[in-house]
C-alpha cells in the first residue's frame, strides 16, 4: 500500500471516531414536549452581560423585557433579533427577576424588595417607578419572581433562606395587590429531599433562580443556576421530575418565560468567553 493512500485511509478513520464521539455526546432528557438539542438563539449585547430575569408582556411575544443583576435598568429586547431598548430607572443594585401583569411590571430586589411600573412609564428612556415596597418578604436571597394573569397573584422564590436551611425545603410566596400595598397572602413549600430524589441524587444542592408557569399544562418550570437543574412541580406543588441543563448551552441559567403556545425562554448569564443569551425551545403537545 502506498504511503498515500495509508495516509487517507488513517484520516477517514480519525473523522469516523471524531463523529462517533460527537454523537456519544448526548444532550440530557428534556421535560415531555421539548428537545434539547433544537433551539434558537438569541445572542445579546454586552449591556445584557448578566442577564437575569426575563418576562413577556400578555399578549406581546415579539418582545421579551429584561433585567440585569447590578444596574438599575430595565431592557426591551425584540425577537430573535436581540435589538434592545435600555430604560434606566435608579441606581446600582442586586435585581434578581421581573414579572409583568396586565398594566404591572414588578421588579424584585435579592433582600425581597420591590419596585412598581406601570408599563407605558417604560416607553421613555428614563422611568419612575410608582412605589417600592422594602423588604416585605422574610429575610433571605430572592432570585425567582413570576406574574400568574389566572390568579392574579405573583409568586416569590426564596433561594437561600435560613428557615427553609432549617426544615429543608424551599418557600414560595403568594403575593397580591391590595389597594395600593403589596402583600403576602399565602406561603407554599416544596421539601428539598423531592428535588433531589426526583434527580437521583441525595446531596445535590437545588438553589432555585426561576420560575414560570407552563402557559398549556399548567405546570411549574423551576430552575436552578446552582448544579443547572429544571424542575417540573405540578399545581399543588408536588415534583413530578427534575431534567439536568447543559452547562455548554446555559453556563449560568438565570431566567425562564414562556409564551402562551409553550414555548421555553431561558436565559443565561455570559462569561469572559461567551456572550448574555436567551435560547428558545419550541413546544410540541406530547
């Protein structure tokens, strides 16, 4: 044989290994409806870097609105094609997630605080929110902030609170308007040995930074940054599975939304290699 044609044969043979080691490299189960390994991306501006929580308005799915962790700005980002509008209302801080209801945008705060805004208030460069509600959550890290238009309530996530350390579990709280206050109506509870045996493992840590309600089943769609977990909780707040994120697609997950077809928002904080992003993930009914 000649030198040559051994050569070719040796090359064809490391592209067979290299594609078979390619497909070896499987993405992790996705909950029933979605696959992994099809999405869009939605590359973002370095202005959106730390990308956190992320909300529709109903209704309006050409636009998803945004917030990053330390600058006191709120963001209108068009699909797919990541244009952006930047409305700066206040200084610094530690903003964790957004919520939109009717009219409302709710912007939370790490300690439990809030800030109002009524949604024509962000057509402007600058807005004022209407009131700021301080600390009215328990003492803790909040990272998850979701807006239901069925119940008209919002619903907190705590990430790290010493309670919910104590009894092992992860609290949400049920909040509503009444007249002008914001107030805490109900708690609910998920105990952390769920998470973990739904995952298959006993110490893995579930530090919940998202939540959303799935628009057709009805079902809770709770993520965590820590460990890149999802979990799926039904309506009484019982776990019904956990499904391992990709860490090569969502190094830092901080934010999911859905659409009113299903179709799954999560977005992810970028790094010094990669850029702030939003990756879509179609919807088929099972």
């Amino acid at each position: 044989m000649k030198l040559k044609e051994l050569m070719v044969i040796l090359l064809l043979g490391c592209v067979a290994l290299l594609a078979c080691g390619q497909q070896a490299e499987e993405l992790p189960a996705a909950p029933p409806g979605y696959d992994w390994s099809v999405y869009e991306k939605i590359i973002l501006s370095d202005d959106l870097l730390e990308i956190s929580g992320i909300a529709f308005a109903p209704g309006r799915y050409d636009t998803i609105y945004a917030q990053q962790d330390e600058e006191g700005e709120i963001f209108k980002v068009g699909l797919p094609s990541g244009k952006y509008k930047r409305v700066n209302f206040g200084d610094g801080g530690d903003y964790e997630d957004i919520a939109i209801r009717a009219d409302t945008l709710l912007l939370l705060e790490s300690d439990g605080s809030f800030y109002g805004f009524k949604l024509d208030s962000l057509n402007e460069k600058k807005a004022k929110p209407f009131g700021y509600y301080e600390k009215i959550l328990p003492g803790g890290e909040y990272e998850g902030l979701f807006a239901d238009i069925v119940t008209g309530s919002y619903y907190a996530l705590c990430k790290s609170c010493k309670s919910d350390k104590k009894n092992k579990q992860i609290t949400i709280y049920e909040l509503q308007w009444h007249n002008d206050s914001l107030l805490v109506t109900r708690n609910h509870v998920i105990p952390t040995a769920e998470l973990t045996a739904a995952g298959g493992k006993k110490k893995a840590a579930f530090e919940p930074s998202a939540l959303a309600k799935h628009p057709v089943t009805g079902d809770w769609y709770i993520v965590s940054s820590v460990n890149k977990m999802l979990a799926v909780v039904n309506q009484q707040w019982q776990v019904k599975a956990t499904y391992p994120l990709s860490r090569k697609l969502l190094g830092q997950p901080e934010g999911i939304a859905f659409d009113n077809s299903g179709n799954m928002f999560i977005s992810s904080e970028g790094d010094e290699l990669q850029a702030g992003r939003i990756l879509k993930f179609a919807y088929k009914k099972p």
